[in-house]
C-alpha cells in the first residue's frame, strides 16, 4: 500500500513537473513587442510639419516619410503603431488642400494605411469622407482609398463596401468598391452568398437597363438612361467580374451568366467546387 501511494505520489510530481514545463514553453513563444522606436515619434512630427507647409513644397520629402512609418507596421510597437496611424490620418486633414492633380501625397498615403492592417480603416474611412476631398475631381483618389479600405481586410467593413459598390452614384467608386470586396473571400458562407446576391442583382439590373431601346421620336423626351448604365458597366464589369469569381469559384464574365449561375445555384459553397 506505501508503495502504491509513494508511486502515485511520484506520477503527480511529474505531471505537475511537466505542466510548468509547458507553461514556460507557451510564455517563451509568446512574442514579446519591440521596444518603442524613438525614430517612429521623430519621424511623425517631421511629416505633420511637412504636410502643414502652405507652399506644399515638401511633399516629395514627405513621401519617405510615409513610407518609413507604414513599412514593417505589423512588426511596429503597438504605441508606435498608434503614433504611426495618427501621423498618416493627419495627411489628409492637415495643411492646405493638394489640387486633385497634383495630390500624390494623399495617393500613396492611402497605398501606404493599406498595408497597415485592421485598425488603419478606420482611418482611411475618415479620410473618405472629408469634405474637403469631397469633390468629383477627387473620385479617382476616393476610388484609390475605397480599394485601400479592402485591403485593410477589416472584418466591419464589407457591408460599408458593398453599399458603396451598389449605391455610389460614382461609377469609379463603385468599381473600387467591387474589387475592394475581392479581399473578403474568408466571409462566413451566408455572408458571402448576401454579398454576391446583391452585386449579381445590381450587375444584371444595370445590364439590363443599357439594353432598353432608345425613342426615336424626336418630341418625346431624351432618356439617358441606358447610356448612364452602359457608362457604370465600362467600370465595374472587369473588376466586379474578377471579384465575384474569386468569392465564388465561378468563372463567369458577364451579368446574364451570373445570374443564370445564381438562379441554378441557390446553395453555392465555393469549398465544394
């Protein structure tokens, strides 16, 4: 009996052994942050003094900036990261307004947030809406940070782009938007068939309606109709194509196939192609 009990005694000292063993093990692997880089505050005050240059003649300086402070974000100290996302959100607010043509600092700011991860759209969803880059000669970069926005892959944003990709009366944004939604293929299986539900039916409806005849009575009012969709199917065609086949597994490339493919397919499951 002392021996069995002196036994089982010894079996729980080694299995105790072994959990604190392990337990070192798992804090070991846990990835400690890097040390705040002092270069990361230096180099964000620098770029807010850039952008707020009213002769804007610091740009192309600010540029590596940008680039110094987005590279490697991921590895970044999470209090750096902050510094660094405060420092690239200010470029958009800051200073005087860049002429739409000559506005590369915002381009490649928005590039730049898009490889900065999840917490960055929150930033470029700000940079969006601001009125001061409101205006229709500002569609291209909007188009630019709507696509941006996708590649963040932030998890709350597909609605917010799938919206902007059936509602927006810009045709570039709502092409950017489309293609933005090709980064989201990892959506939960209901959420993916909503997301292509809707784009399939916006696809076919504006197909559609480029189809209607034109009246030729030169009384009866003039329909632009069908030429504004025929114009918003130049955009979105090869990118929302693109998106849809990388989300479904399809192949198709225009709206009637889709929606043929969509009507047969109720239950689609791209992971049992």
């Amino acid at each position: 009996m002392e021996r069995t009990r002196s036994a089982i005694v010894f079996c729980l000292a080694l299995t105790s052994l072994a959990l604190a063993q392990d337990k070192g093990a798992a804090k070991k692997d846990e990835k400690a942050p890097p040390p705040v880089d002092p270069m990361v505050a230096a180099n964000a005050a620098q770029l807010k003094s850039m952008v707020k240059a009213r002769a804007m003649d610091q740009d192309f300086l600010a540029l590596n900036l940008v680039t110094a402070l987005s590279t490697g974000f991921a590895d970044k100290n999470p209090k750096d990261q902050k510094t660094a996302l405060s420092a690239l959100s200010d470029v958009f607010k800051l200073g005087p307004v860049r002429p739409a043509d000559k506005c590369e600092l915002y381009r490649v700011t928005a590039d730049a947030l898009g490889n900065c991860g999840k917490d960055a759209a929150a930033v470029l969803r700000k940079a969006f809406d601001l009125e001061r880059i409101n205006g229709r000669d500002y569609t291209s970069l909007r188009a630019q940070i709507v696509v941006a926005i996708g590649k963040t892959k932030d998890d709350e944003q597909p609605d917010w782009l799938l919206e902007q990709a059936t509602r927006s009366p810009d045709d570039e944004v709502a092409a950017a938007a489309g293609e933005a939604l090709g980064n989201y293929d990892q959506m939960p299986l209901p959420k993916l068939r909503e997301v292509c539900k809707r784009m399939i039916g916006r696809y076919g409806e504006l197909d559609m309606k480029s189809k209607q005849p034109v009246s030729t009575d030169p009384q009866a009012p003039i329909d632009f109709g069908p030429q504004n969709a025929a114009k918003t199917l130049q955009w979105i065609a090869g990118k929302w194509n693109a998106t849809l086949q990388k989300l479904t597994g399809e192949k198709h490339e225009s709206a009637p196939d889709w929606q043929r493919w969509l009507n047969k397919n109720k239950d689609w499951d791209p992971k049992k192609r």
